[in-house]
C-alpha cells in the first residue's frame, strides 16, 4: 500500500470509529424501552403500538431568499402519542435535523409528559437549517412557511408547539400570528411565547429550574452536599445558562461552561451572573476571567456534577469511561448513548435522565396553556411553586421506582412513564 493510501485508509478507520461512536439517536431510545417493557411485562400489542408514531408530517417549505432565489427547506412534525392529552412538544432549528432525530425526541416527549403528570401527549417538530445563516427576514418567512403547513395537524386541543434548539418566544410570537391568520386569535395554539403575547411568568427559566430542582433532589437522596460540590455545564443557551445560574444561587461551583464557540474554565467558580450578563453585552465569553477551553474539552475537567445541556449524543462510551463525576442531570435531550449509559451505570454513577430532569420546560408550558385557555395569568410565585412541587413529586416517583426494582433512574423513569401512558391506552382501546 502507498504511503497516501495507507493514510487515507487511516483516516476511513478512524471515520467509522467516530461513526460507531455517533449511534442513531432512536437505537437508545428503544433499548430503554425494551428494557422497561419487559421489567413491566408489558402486552405485546401495546409494546408495537408505542413504539411508533401515530403520525408522521414531511413538508417541503420553499423560502425566498434576501438574493432573489427560491430555496427549498425541509420539516417535520411527529405526533408519537396522544392518549393522555393533546400533543406537545417543541419545534428545532438545527442544520442535524432528521426524521429519526424528530422521532426520538417525540417520543421522547410522550414519557416526559407522562411522567410529570400532565395532560399531555408528545411530538415534535423540526427544520432543517442553519438559522445562524438566515437573515431576519428569511427566518421569519421559513417560520410562517412551516407553520403554515402543519396548520392541518396542530391546534389547541390537538398539539401544541414550543421552543427548542435555536427556536425561542419570537418563533412562538411568528407561529402564533400565523396561525391566527386562518383560526383567529388563539394563543393556547403554542407554548413559550412572550410574555406581551400570552406567555407565562417563569416560562423562560423553566427548564434550568427544573434541572436544578432535580439535581436538589438527587443530592438529598445520594448524600451529596451541593453546598460544598463543583458543577460543569456543556452548553450555554436556554438550559445551559439558567441550569448554571440556579446551581450558581444553590451555592454549587460551577467550573467550567461551554457553547458552540467554546468554554471557559476557572476553578474558583465562575460568577454565572456576571457572566450572563458579559455575553449579553458583548454577545460571547471572549475577555471574560478564566481559561478558555474547547467545547470537547468540558467532559474533561474533573467535577462533582456534569450538565449536559446542548444537543444529544455527546456522552459516547468514551466520555463515559473518563469521567468521575458523582451526578449526572440531563438537560439535554437524549445526550447519553446506550453504550455510554451502560458503562455509568456500572460504574455507580446516577444518571436524573432527560425525561426527568429537564421535564421543567413542558411543566410550565402546561401552566401557560392553562393560563391561556382560562385567560387568567398566574403570578411567578405560584409559576415556580408548582414547578417546585410537580418536579419534587415526579423526581420521589422516579426514585421509589428505581429503589424498589434496583434499576437505574432512567429505568424507572421510562417504566413509569410506559404504565401511565399503557394505563390510558388500555382504558380508551381495549
Ligand atoms: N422543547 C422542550 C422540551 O424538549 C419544551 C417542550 C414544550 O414545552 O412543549 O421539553
């Protein structure tokens, strides 16, 4: 073999090591299911019905662009299940997104739903596209244009929309008007909108809460003292940056933080406060005190807990092997591979899992859909108060589970979440 084609077929080795390491975002979705399936013995038929969606939405949405030309978008809408409740589920811009993608995260959202108790099914939404790339005016147009598409399928007591990766209260305040066009003033049509518009006190820092909210949980009962525990978060968006601030006002160090860009790193603590407001200002973490790290670099820095809080799929086998923390609280969606989980679990290591730990969101979504249908608006107290107490409730759930039937926190969870909605399925179809 010459020199160049032996590096070459270096290079396609070390492609499908990365590959093997990027598993398909459904593939630990379905052994979590399995698992819990049959821990719960769960009928056959039921096992076929929930593992798939109901229904499934591809829409082409054609956008014209600032230079004149048309460009063709894809989107997707997934409704996985409704028979506890309406669907619900967010909508995300990324340039990754896929139908698989779109599925796990639906189906995600149907054991999330279930597990904090809500009336609520799960779905989601996607397009694919890099929103950084787009001016004001196209993502504007490429909003309108996919919400006008899935008007067929979505509706206030039918499902509901909400923000995810890079979608935020101005998406929802587009989506709304759109909708409004054709069904008149309807704010309850989607969740996360601003607050001019209908949206809910406490909605925006609802996730990162709700995260924090667990994690408070979780050190209770593993004898954790958060006080006196240092914190890492991959990720600096929504999830990211609230998660930080709440654990930083807990009391926990938080060391290290990440985005896109990269991170930061002081060992002293971070002050998330100022930090928050030094991107506000200047837009990155670029001139702040600390060491600058890659965003890789994050899994590396040794702490007592790890927040993943960006996109899914970060924690492989490999990150898994390295680190030595003492809690790991999902923010993200789906960010732990079945391999990686695996190895956590054997290595002792607790795991508060998506559906879980970042249930926050979809919690007060709740809340400000109520709030939206009765037309009356809740103080932020009573916001975080409920929060408070659904997150306590459905954290001590999860956890007896987990006790009683010596499995991990993300096996109860998901047994949990499948009796409920297999209760409701038994009690409307069979
Ligand atoms: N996108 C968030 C999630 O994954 C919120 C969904 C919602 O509020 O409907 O939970």
């Amino acid at each position: 073999m010459s020199k160049s084609a032996a590096a070459l077929k270096q290079q396609q080795d070390l492609a499908l090591f990365e590959n093997a390491e990027h598993e398909n975002p459904l593939t630990s979705l379905n052994y979590h299911f399995d698992l819990a399936a049959n821990l719960l013995k769960l009928e056959e038929e039921l096992q076929q019905l929930l593992k798939q969606p109901y229904r499934e939405l591809h829409v082409q949405i054609p956008v014209k662009m600032d230079n004149g030309k048309l460009q063709i978008f894809h989107g997707y809408r997934i409704q996985h299940n409704a028979v506890r409740g309406p669907y619900k589920g967010g909508i995300r811009f990324h340039q990754d997104v896929d139908r698989d993608e779109v599925l796990a995260l639906a189906t995600l959202m149907s054991w999330k739903t279930a597990i904090v108790d809500i009336p609520f099914g799960g779905a989601k939404g996607g397009i694919t596209v890099d929103p950084t790339k787009l001016s004001r005016r196209e993502l504007q147009a490429l909003t309108r244009g996919f919400m006008s598409k899935i008007d067929l399928i979505v509706g206030p007591q039918r499902d509901i929309p909400a923000p995810d990766v890079n979608t935020d209260e101005k998406t929802m305040a587009w989506m709304m008007d759109e909708y409004g066009k054709k069904h008149g003033y309807t704010p309850a049509i989607v969740t996360g909108k601003p607050l001019a518009l209908g949206g809910s006190l406490g909605r925006k820092e609802a996730t990162g809460r709700g995260v924090v909210f667990t994690i408070v949980e979780a050190c209770r009962v593993y004898g954790i003292d958060l006080k006196k525990s240092t914190a890492v978060v991959q990720g600096f968006g929504n999830v990211g940056s609230f998660s930080a601030k709440f654990l930083h006002e807990s009391g926990c160090k938080v060391i290290a933080v990440s985005d896109v860009h990269g991170g930061l790193y002081d060992q002293k603590g971070i002050d998330i406060p100022s930090l928050i407001e030094h991107i506000r200002l200047y837009g990155s973490i670029k001139g702040f005190k600390g060491d600058i790290i890659t965003n890789d670099e994050i899994y590396k820095i040794k702490s007592d807990i790890v927040v993943p809080a960006a996109l899914g799929g970060v924690i492989t086998a490999s990150v898994a092997k390295k680190l030595e923390c003492k809690l790991i609280a999902e923010g993200a969606n789906n960010p732990t591979s079945k391999d990686a989980d695996l190895i956590l679990h054997k290595k002792g290591i607790p795991v508060i899992p998506d559906i879980l730990c970042n249930a926050g969101g979809v919690t007060v979504s709740y809340f400000e859909w109520a709030q939206n249908l009765q037309q009356y608006k809740w103080d932020v107290i009573q916001v975080n108060d409920e929060l408070k107490k659904v997150m306590t409730k459905a954290f001590g759930d999860v956890y007896e589970l987990s006790k009683n039937h010596s499995v991990s926190l993300r096996t109860a969870a998901y047994m949990l979440a499948i009796d409920r909605v297999a209760q409701a399925t038994r009690l409307r179809l069979i």
